[in-house]
C-alpha cells in the first residue's frame, strides 16, 4: 500500500485504510480507542484495532468492530426532516435539504427570540458523546439563549465530580495513574505500578468511563495491582481472586468513606507530611469521621465493621494507592459529601498527583477555554437570566448551565418566564437514561412553539418531540478532537479522522457553525470545521489539526507532584488553586454557600428506614447503571448483532428474593413504586444482596410502533419513572438514581 498521509492509505483497488481514534457518535466516552477503517467503494467494509495507539495498543470494544452496521444501517436518517408541529408524534416526515432546514431553524429563532427573548429557548445536551464540546456554543455562540440544560436530575453525571474537584483540589478531574500519559507507558521510569486501586462505584471494564481505558486495569492487575471493588453488586473484578469487594447499602457512600478516614485516623495511617503541609481542616475533618466508628457504619451501610477495618488499613498501608469514582457517586442526593470523602482519603494517603495515586489535570484543561468562552458571546445580562442561576450557583457557575429540576419546573409552570423552543442536541430525552419522572418531561415538552433534534436514528424523542430532524455523522464521518475527562485530564488528545461521507449527515461542530454563520456570523469566525480545529489546536500547541492527523495522537508531558512547583496556581506559587492553597478537608466554599464544610452522611430518602410506612408495601431497594459492553446507554438497541448478543433488559434479583415472590429466572418482571414501573426480565444472581434488585437502564424497542403513545414502547421499561423529581442535595446536585425503595411482581410480559 502507498502512503498518501500519515493517517491514510491507499490500495491500487482504490480502497484505503484510515487510521483514527473514536469517540461518538455511536456514543461512547472519549476513550479514544485507535482503530484502522477499510473503506471500499464508499462504504466501511472493516473495522480493526491500531496497534500502535500507546494507550488501547489495538484492543476495541464490540461496539468499535460492529461499527459497519451502525453507519450503513437502513435504519439510519441521513437527509434532513421536517413535519408540522400538529403531527408530532406521527410518522409524517418530508425530507428537505441542509440548506433549507437551516434557514427554517434560522427563521424560527429570529421570531421566538423578537416574540418572548432568547432565554425562551434551552438547548439540552446528552452525556459522554462529543457533542458534550459543542452543545454550550451552541446555545451561546450559535441561537444565542443562556439556556443549556443536561437534562439528568440533579446534574448527576461526571458534572458533581468535577465541581467537587474544583472545589477542593482547584484543578481538573482525578484519574487512576495508568501510565496513560506515556508513550512507553509502564515502562515509563517515572511511574510506579499502583499496589492496590479503590474502584468506588465504578466498573471500568464495562464503562470506560470519561476517558479512563477500563482494560489497563487489567494491564496492571497482571503485573501485581489488585483491586478493592466498592459497590451493591459483586462483579468480576471484586470476584476475582485476590481482589476484595465492599459490598454496600445503594447511596450510603459517605459514612462508609468517614469510616474509612476513622480508622485511618484512629490508627495513625495517614500521611503527617501530606497532611501537615498541603492540607486544610484535618482536625475538623477529624472530629468528624469520630462520629463514624466501624460497628456504626456497619448499621448504616451493611458492610462488616471487620471488612471496613481490613478495607482501611490496606488503603494506609499500600503505596502506591489508587482510586477511581464513579456514577453511584453522583447519582446520590448526599454524593458531594460522599465525593468529599474520597478526594479526602486520597489526601491523607498523600496519593494526589503521584505516581501510581491519582493524576491531575491542569487547572484549566485542554481546549477547554473556547467551549465557555463563548458564553461571553451573550450579555451578563441575559447570562443572569439561566434558570437557577441565582437558586443553586454551585450548580450553575461550576457547570454554566441551566439546573434541570428547575428546568422541568419552568417547563410545567412558565416561571420565572415561558420556555418556547427545546434544541435536542444528540439527547434522547425520553429515555430511561437522565430524566426523572420523564412522562412528566414529555408532556411539557409537548407545548414548545418549535423543537429541533439532531441524531443519528429516530428515536423515541425525535418522534414524540421534534419539528425538525438533522442527521448526525458518525466519527467515521467526520474531523474532530478526542480528549479524555473532555480536556479535564487529558492524558492524550486524539485525532478523528474522517474516513467517508454518508447522505447530508453533519458533525456536531458541523451543524453548529454551519447555522452560526446564519444567525451569528460574527460568532463564527472559520472556514469549516477543518479550519476550526486546525486554529483551536494551533493556539495550544507547535502544531495544527493537519499535524495532529499524521501523529493521530498526542501525548502531553506530564509532572509529578505540581503542587510543590507552582504549576497549579495562577499565581505560581507552590500549593492547589483553591482559597486556602490546600487540599480543603474543611471546605471553604462550601461554607461561603450555607451548606456544612464538611462531608456528612444523610440517611436515603426514599428507603424504608426514611419512609417507614410505606415498608411493608415496598420491602426491597432499586439501584440501576450497569453498564452493558453492547450499548451506550439508550443507543445500539436497534443495531441487529449488540440486540442479538442483549435482546432485552433485565433486573437482577437474588435467588432467595424471587423465590419469595414466585419469580423464576426469565420471567418477565413488574418493578414499582410510589411513582411508578418498569417491566424487565428476571436474572437470578447469588451475588446481589436479598434487599436489592438492580435494573438495566437506556430501555426502548426499535421494532416496536414508533408513533404515539407508544413511541417505541419508550415507557414500558423505564425505570426513571420510579426516580422522584428534584430529590436532591443541598448544593443542586444528586438525585437518588440509584437507590429507591419498590416491589417486584410476576407478570405475563413486556405489557404486563
């Protein structure tokens, strides 16, 4: 084969070979898995791995191989749509050109924003796609509104993590040290294999979640690293021998993390130099976690006090430690006191920007400063006007955007003003996926003068909500930049490189530019989205997008302990960019906002010692998440191998459990509560505890009747309809995904 670019390769046939990293869509977090694709006659004829990426060294997801049957499926919209408002949730699309569709969108903005003000339109964005980059510009620098809504109550996705982080560390997301930032990886002098990693309500394997290459785990596990599993279920890595698992009560995190610190503090574990030097409020921190002895925490939290104590003097004793957080976390009303916790256990085992600890992210991240720089392109004025701006502004500064319970409030009621326009940007909004209690969503959405979506297939969404339908290109379709943590921590930036052109589909950035330079020229300065990220990587770096396509990887250098050398503050003084320039045990901001510096634990609001009359009724505790290696959430459900391989959605109960309920294993299965149901297939588990089911979430039937009410049978199996709205914390964030009380009854099937 002759070598036309670094990235490229061509056949005397006329086929050729793109070399790329993938992000989404299909959606997936922004592991930027390297992959060669075989283009043959305009199609994605192959999928394999690149050996040469350092990080995933040629392994892929089944996702990744099956991505021929994604792009050049029959079910994909690759043109353009467009119906009257009159017919949503009928089938009654015309197809129409790019240019038309925007001009339509053009026209409607101009009137909606001279009728009722630009903060009547709010944009909603997904999770973990790429689009999580372009749907901010697209409310601020594109149709002009400070709306921009994840629409997930309590925020409660990576978001609560990051602003923990900044709140007390003063700098970008933590990540387990796995060499990711080397080219020689763990050969790599500089890094020191981690004796144990603490994956706490995470399984990276499955998930991959933001960036962190789940397998490398495995890497290090083959080489003596072992791992402590926190978490209601036991999976294959808390099973596996050697490792050891914490298997806690849904959304009791935070006492078991003062436990933690108890003992450590109790029996003198922790690091006094770390302590003494580069943290804030141990006494405090201190007296706090004295509250938590082992046989209270027990109580609290079902795990041994035995157990805690081996967990905690292995996490003293180990060095290197590590650990990972994860969704459980923010999922849960009380999770910024449970998120507070772990940062606080990885400053007393002085584990913070080690090697083998925790790595950190530079303060302000990679290509981080265009994305909210462009919420300057509207008035402080009307910024002021983002919906829960002023009621929960750990919230709305951390994330800049709208608060979503607020958001569906201001949907039902018009107050503090009406909402007019709703933009779907790559969101399937009506799935069992973000929202709370989405019925009530869909129905408010329903009286919006005018909604768009953008997507790659017609979802549940689209069909119920939308008045116009742009098509999406998959990141073999299109340029563009992976950065794991989203350039929190970016341990590599990515290039995708686009390998063909399927219908009129557009990237995000594509379509967001494209209707820019219609309603906001000025906005939107470049050429094309080739020209975008040749000036937004050129402003950072000795090289351009061009260069970045030949390198296709880029690996920042990456220093050690960058609190002792200025390099985490503005003003280069050694220390973290928080108040104190410490680590803050004892959170100042925290205290600036009225809720307690301090992390505490808040009993489970919707269990049964919180809601003891309604015990009887509903004797078990829901949590949900899991991920699945066949989708993303609620995609892949129509791709024929990942429904072959995961044909439908299952709730996982102990043996002894659905014994006492008569429910063998497959029977179809009826979850209820207080506010409502879901209907998955029973999956007998010895490893769940007898008071917990769990259930798969991102449900709907693709080959079901799209058009309303049933809408691909988007309600029969979501269980966010058993998950209270604006149950959250304190500070805005959480809401009780993974812990709510609820029945289990044998059914007859999927329509119960």
């Amino acid at each position: 084969m002759a070598m036309d670019k670094g990235w490229k390769e061509v056949a005397k046939d006329g086929s050729y070979i793109v070399r790329t990293c993938g992000w989404s869509p299909p959606g997936d977090h922004p592991v930027g898995c390297g992959m060669k694709l075989t283009i043959k006659d305009g199609k994605l004829v192959h999928v394999e791995g690149d050996e040469q990426h350092p990080v995933t060294q040629g392994r892929l997801c089944i996702r990744c191989l099956d991505l021929p049957e994604v792009v050049h499926s029959p079910e994909r919209i690759i043109h353009p749509m467009k119906r009257d408002p009159k017919d949503r949730g009928k089938d009654k699309w015309e197809q129409i050109s790019l240019d038309e569709a925007y001009h339509l969108i053009a026209d409607r903005v101009a009137e909606i924003k001279q009728d009722f003000g630009a903060e009547s339109i709010v944009v909603y964005g997904g999770t973990g796609r790429e689009a999580s980059l372009y749907y901010y510009p697209l409310g601020f620098a594109t149709l002009g509104t400070p709306n921009v809504c994840y629409p997930h109550s309590g925020f409660s996705c990576y978001g609560p993590r990051c602003s923990i982080t900044d709140y007390i560390l003063g700098a970008g997301y933590p990540e387990i040290d796995f060499a990711g930032y080397f080219e020689d990886r763990y050969n790599n002098p500089e890094f020191e294999l981690p004796e144990w990693i603490v994956c706490w309500g995470k399984m990276p394997l499955a998930s991959n979640g933001d960036g962190m290459f789940g397998h490398a785990i495995l890497d290090m596990m083959k080489m003596g690293t072992r791992v402590i599993m926190i978490d209601p279920r036991i999976t294959w890595l808390g099973a596996f021998e050697g490792n050891m698992t914490l298997q806690l009560k849904p959304n009791t995190d935070a006492a078991l993390g003062l436990g933690l610190i108890n003992v450590i503090i109790q029996e003198d574990l922790y690091d006094h130099d770390f302590v003494e030097n580069w943290c804030f409020g141990f006494d405090e921190l201190a007296e706090r976690a004295a509250e938590f002895p082992p046989e209270r925490v027990e109580e609290l939290t079902w795990v041994r006090a035995d157990d805690l104590k081996e967990v905690a003097r292995t996490i003293g004793k180990a060095r290197p430690v590590s650990f990972a957080w994860g969704l459980p976390v923010d999922q849960n009303p009380n999770g910024v006191q449970a998120g507070h916790t772990i940062i606080a256990l990885a400053a007393l085992t002085g584990m913070i920007d080690v090697p083998g600890g925790l790595t950190l992210g530079p303060p302000h991240g990679l290509f981080g400063s265009w994305r909210f720089s462009t919420r300057f392109q509207i008035s402080d004025e009307l910024y002021a006007k983002r919906i829960g701006a002023n009621d929960y502004p750990a919230v709305s500064n951390a994330m800049s955007s709208t608060h979503p319970d607020l958001t569906l409030d201001t949907l039902e009621t018009g107050e503090p003003y009406e909402l007019h326009m709703a933009w779907f940007n790559s969101v399937n909004i009506l799935s069992p996926t973000c929202c709370a209690q989405p019925e009530r969503w869909y129905k408010a959405l329903l009286k919006m003068d005018f909604n768009v979506i953008q997507d790659l297939f017609m979802t549940p969404t689209a069909m119920a909500l939308a008045d116009v339908f742009l098509p999406l290109s998959t990141f073999a379709e299109h340029d563009g930049l992976v950065l794991t943590h989203y350039g929190r921590n970016p341990a590599f930036m990515g290039a995708m490189n686009k390998a063909l052109q399927i219908g009129e589909c557009r990237s995000d950035i594509e379509h967001c530019m494209e209707l820019g330079k219609i309603i906001n020229p000025d906005g939107w300065p470049f050429e094309d989205a080739a020209d975008f990220f040749n000036q937004q990587v050129g402003e950072e770096f000795d090289f351009d997008f061009d260069g970045l396509r030949d390198m296709c990887l880029y690996q920042p250098e990456y220093t050690y302990r960058k609190y002792e050398k200025g390099m985490l503050r503005a003003d280069g003084e050694p220390g973290f960019d928080t108040v104190t320039g410490k680590v803050e045990l004892y959170s100042t901001l925290f205290d600036a906002w009225g809720e307690d510096p301090l992390p505490y634990y808040e009993q489970p609001r919707w269990d049964q010692i919180s809601r003891p009359e309604d015990a009887e009724e509903f004797p078990l505790l829901m949590t949900t998440g899991a991920r699945e290696y066949t989708s993303f959430h609620s995609e892949h459900r129509q791709i024929p191998m990942m429904r072959e391989i995961k044909r439908y959605p299952d709730i996982e109960i102990n043996p002894a459990t659905a014994a006492q309920f008569g429910i063998e294993d497959g029977d179809w299965v009826r979850v209820e509560n207080q506010l409502g149901s879901a209907i998955e297939k029973a999956h007998l588990v010895e490893t769940i505890d007898p008071r917990v089911v769990h259930c798969r979430h991102g449900w709907w039937y693709p080959e079901q009747e799209g058009e309303a009410p049933n809408l691909y049978g988007v309600f029969k199996s979501n269980i966010n309809s058993l998950i209270p709205h604006k149950e959250i914390g304190k500070l805005g964030f959480g809401a009780p995904f993974k812990c709510v009380m609820c029945k289990i009854t044998k059914v007859d099937g999927l329509d119960g």
